[in-house]
C-alpha cells in the first residue's frame, strides 16, 4: 500500500515535472515525458509498474486513456469544418483505409513480420494520438487550419484504429474454426455502431438534465466523468475497445449539444487532461523492458524510415487529393503523425493475445510499437516548428495583446503595439464606437467577446495577453475572469484599481490586473486623452538603464509596460514591477509636451532655415 502511494506519488512529480521543463525549454512535453519513464523504468530499475499495481495497470490505462479521448471529444466544434470538413472526412475515411493497407504492407516486407501480425499492426498505425498531437500543437503556433484538420484526424482515429486491430484479431482468431470476412466484420461493426449509440444517449442525457437544475453545481463534474467511465466499460462488454468508440463520439456530442453549463468545468477537465497524459506515458515507458527492445534489428529501422517517409506521406497526399487544401498544408500534415498511448496500449493488449494464438511475432509488438512512438515523438516534436517555417504556415510567434472595449485610450494603445510588431486585436460588440479602429487600418472584430460563437470566428491563439478597457468595471472583470483560466491569471489585466478597504468593491480575485501603478480607470485614462496625454516609447541598454529613462520622463509620467526582444509582454501595476534590463522597451503614458514661447520660436526658425546672407 505504501510502496503503490510512494510510485503514484513519483509519477505524478515526474510527469509534471517533465511538463514545467517543456514549458520553461521550449522542448516536446511528450519526449520529456518518455526519457522520465524510461528512466525510472528500465534504466535504473526505481520502480515496476506491472509489479507495483499488477493487474490494475491495465484497467487504469484503458480508463484514463477513454478520458483523454472523451476531452478531446469536447473539443471538437462541427463548425470547425466548415474551413477543413472534406480533408478531415477524407483522412477519417480513405485515409484509413490507404494507412492500413500501406502499414500492413510494410510490416510485413520491410519489418518481416509474418502477415496475421503485420495487418493488425498495420491497423493500430492508424492512429496518430491526441496525447501527443494536441500537446504539440499548444507549444508551437501553427495556423488554424492544419491545426485544426491534425487535432481532429488525432481524436476520431485513435478509436478507429483500436477498431481496425480488434477486426484483424477476431477475423484470425476465427478463421481457424473457418469462419469467413463476412461472418466476422459485421458484428463488430454492429458493436461498434451500438457503443457510439450508447455515448450518444450519453451525452444527451447530460444534455438534458445539466441545465434543468436535475444535478447540483457541485455534482456536474462527477457524474460527468463517472458517466464517461460507465459508458466506457458497457461498451466494453459488447465488445473489447469499443468503448473508445462510445467516449468518442460521447465526447463530440456533448461538445455540439450547446450545454451551456459545461464551459465551467472546462479547466478541471484540461486539468484532468494534462495529470493523465503525464502518468500514462510515465507508466508505459516505465513498464518497458529492455529484451522487449532486443527484438528491434535493422529491418525494423529501414520500417521506422518507411513510416516517416513513405507510409504517411503517401497516405495523406492521395486522401487529399482533389480537396481544397493548399499543397503546403498537405505536406505539413503528412509530416506530422506522432503517436502516442493507444498505440502502446492496443499493441501490448494485442501482442499477448497474438502469441496465445500462435503468432511468434506477436511478442515483438511491444517494443516496436515504443520505437514508433519514441522515432515519431522525436522526429515530429523536433521538427515541428522548423517544418511550419519552411512551408510558411507558421503562425505569429511574437505574443499577442487582446483589447476589449474601442475607446480613445485603447485604440492609441493599439496603434503603439501595432507599430512594435506585436499582434494586437480590438474586440467590441459596438459597430459605431470600432469606427476609430476601422478608420486607422487596426485590426479589429466585432461581436461579443463571451459569446460562445466568438470562439469559432475569431481565433484567440496569438494572443497571449487581455486588456479589459470598456466603460464597466464588472464587465471588464468578467472578461478577465473568463479567459483567467485560458490565458492564465497573471495575464489578464483591467483599468481600475482595487480598493481593499471598500467591502461593496469586486474582490480581486474576481478582477484582473489592475494596470499602472496608480491604478488608473477608465475615467482617469479617457480625461487624460482629452488632455491629449500620448504613449511615448523609451528603449534601454547598457548604458541607458531604467534610472535614465526614468530621470528622462516627465514627473506626472507613468510607465504601462515593459516590451522584452522577444516580444513578451510585462506590464507595470499597483501589485508588481517588472524588472527592466538592457534591449527592453518601455512604454509610458505622459502628458503632452509643452513648450515655452522661445523654444516655440526656436523651433518655428528652425523649420524656415537659416536666414539668407547679405551679398
């Protein structure tokens, strides 16, 4: 019991862990993720999975992996198709098929896999993952639509996949008795239809009572996922990996349901999403065995080669042809297939059951199946970025700032950013107060910035940074409250200062950043710019520091934010100062410069030029 708390305890540390360093790195959260595991697995020999939890490890696998599935469901918008809809079908279905036929051929030429192992494998290869494809996704910025048509491709073939080997394996496991392809494959596509039967009386179960009050607040996230964990199982006993099917589409159902009530318990579920991705992969890679890798020899290399540079290119370039997809894309998303835990996890289930039957080869799944993982992992999580540069679908890698609210004050902030190459976007439900924005040529969008539809037309992924600016506090609160949990709360920021010692206030922990040391509001910034207050750029270095700049600006002068090289944002408020240093740039907010009348007179002669000479 200790020794099992003790190893939760680790792969927890080990697995977030290995996600801070990605973060603070830059480097693949997944690789990260897999060199911890193998570390504490097979390396150094600190702890056993499969002897720590014994037959456990599997169920907890399969459940966690249902749940991951079921989150990425959630986040799959059918209006997202209208830009990518005929490729995303077109992987989903010919892809599948040309995937399969490609990867069984090459198992069993290349690899020398005996036929009954390569067509199964052939069938799991399928899949790329969603626990790899999407993490990969958040860290690099890639246009909307390649990402969009690789997020969706993850999520609906991770089941298909898993359906495509239970297929393979009944068939061979039948056909010894002589049953036939049609006594075999229709009623697992049957059960296959039933589970996303069942997860979609699921999800309009849910549906139904989360908004008519018939389960308390406290109890939605419960009942939600113990409904996807029963719908998982029940599937499962119709037949085995259909409940991956069942979560699935559970998941997609819910999300296009319009439950108003599920966008609360969007951060617990990512929450959820990130402690499962990062166990998992800490469990597998950690129950590897080092003579599971024994098997792999140079045919299985030149197989790895033909994965990367055969199989899914052509697999990808023939299922889109004739879409509307720019050739660019197309080769972006056949580069991109790294998988993940479904493979390992099918292929190990199916490996035992392979050499039940007979099959020899059946023992090597195991460790090929890590070495696609760890080949594709690393050579798509490396390559990710360098490949969207080079085919020019790489998004805007500068850290962009959201304006809410079209004002004087806002719409000279934006002028400044936008001049400073930072990507910037005014939003605001009002035609007639955008005019402004308009008129300057600033990018801007109209509509309600906490209407769900907004998520849909305006894509929020460039900007890393929100300014709250409208005429209402509580809104401007609001909005920061909301997109707190997406962008992060030390990112959202607001006009207004908080005032503790008002108990009728919004507490802080409801507002964002208050902005300026001063805390200025809306009143104070909008009376300024009718005093014709203006931004005023400083830039620093090593022998111009924060002292100077300072001595520089005027008294009443007052500094907003702090521009690093990179472009990241860091803003100067009433709780915090940003530490300058040489390269940054400052912006400030200062009132406008007044002249005496002799420099006033210096300077109209310095327009008209130096008087004429006598001759």
């Amino acid at each position: 019991m200790e020794e099992q708390a003790l190893v939760i305890a680790l792969v927890g540390v080990l697995g977030i862990g290995a996600q801070w360093i990605a973060w603070r790195t830059g480097w693949p959260a997944i690789v990260l993720m897999l060199a911890a595991g193998f570390l504490a697995g097979p390396v150094l020999h600190i702890f056993n999975p499969e002897e720590i939890f014994g037959d456990l490890l599997e169920p907890m696998i399969g459940i966690g992996v249902a749940l991951i599935l079921f989150e990425g469901g959630l986040s799959l918008d059918l209006r997202e198709l209208k830009h990518s809809g005929d490729s995303v079908w077109r992987l989903a279905t010919v892809g599948v098929i040309i995937g399969w036929a490609l990867g069984a051929g090459a198992g069993y030429y290349i690899a020398g896999l005996v036929w009954p192992v390569a067509i199964l494998f052939g069938g799991i290869l399928v899949v790329t993952g969603p626990t790899v494809v999407l993490p990969l996704l958040r860290q690099s910025s890639v246009q909307a639509r390649p990402a969009s048509v690789l997020k969706w491709e993850s999520i609906v073939n991770d089941p298909t996949g898993a359906l495509l080997a239970v297929i393979a394996y009944e068939y061979f496991r039948l056909s010894a008795d002589g049953a036939t392809v049609f006594e075999v494959v229709p009623p697992l596509l049957i059960a296959a239809v039933i589970a996303g039967l069942i997860g979609y009386g699921a999800a309009w179960v849910i549906a139904w009572t989360f908004p008519r009050g018939a389960v308390p607040e406290y109890l939605k996230v419960p009942v939600l996922f113990t409904t996807v964990i029963g719908v998982f199982v029940l599937s499962n006993q119709i037949e085995h990996e259909a409940g991956l099917v069942a979560v699935t589409v559970m998941g997609v159902a819910l999300a296009n349901m319009n439950v108003s009530s599920l966008r609360s318990i969007h951060p617990f579920k990512e929450n959820i999403a990130v402690l499962l991705v990062s166990g998992i992969f800490i469990l597998l890679s950690a129950s590897l065995e080092v003579e599971e890798l024994s098997y792999l020899n140079w045919r299985f290399g030149l197989f790895l080669l033909a994965l990367l540079f055969i199989v899914r290119p052509v697999t990808v370039l023939l299922s889109l042809l004739g879409t509307s997809m720019p050739w660019n894309e197309r080769l972006f998303v056949a580069w991109i297939a790294p998988r993940g835990i479904v493979l390992v996890a099918i292929s190990g289930l199916f490996a035992l059951r392979l050499s039940e039957l007979g099959y020899a080869d059946g023992n090597v799944l195991i460790g090929l199946s890590f070495a696609v993982v760890v080949t594709t992992i690393v050579a798509h999580g490396f390559t990710i970025d360098l490949v969207a540069r080079w085919l020019k679908i790489k998004g805007n890698e500068r850290p962009g700032l959201l304006i809410v609210g079209s004002n004087s004050w806002t719409i000279a902030l934006a002028e400044q950013m936008h001049e400073l190459k930072t990507p910037v976007m005014i939003v605001d439900s009002s035609w007639q107060r955008l005019t402004p924005a308009r008129q300057k040529g600033l990018p801007f969008y109209h509509g309600e910035i906490l209407n769900e539809a907004t998520e849909h037309n305006l894509d929020l992924n460039p900007f890393q940074v929100l300014v709250a600016a409208t005429e209402n506090e509580a809104y401007n609160a609001l909005v920061c409250n909301e997109f707190a949990y997406e962008i992060g709360r030390d990112s959202v920021y607001q006009l207004g200062d908080v005032n503790e010692a008002d108990p009728r206030a919004l507490p802080e922990s409801l507002r964002g950043r208050a902005l300026f040391e001063s805390g200025f509001g809306v009143e104070d910034v909008n009376e300024r710019q009718a005093e014709g207050w203006v931004f005023r750029k400083t830039k620093l270095s090593d022998q111009f520091d924060f002292d100077d700049a300072q001595e520089k600006l005027p008294d009443t002068a007052h500094m907003l934010l702090l521009l690093r090289e990179s472009g990241r944002m860091r803003f100067f408020t009433h709780a915090s100062r940003p530490e300058p240093r040489a390269g940054d740039l400052i912006l400030s907010y200062t009132p406008p410069v007044t002249r005496t009348a002799e420099e006033k007179a210096a300077k109209k002669a310095a327009r008209r030029g130096p008087k004429p000479q006598p001759t």
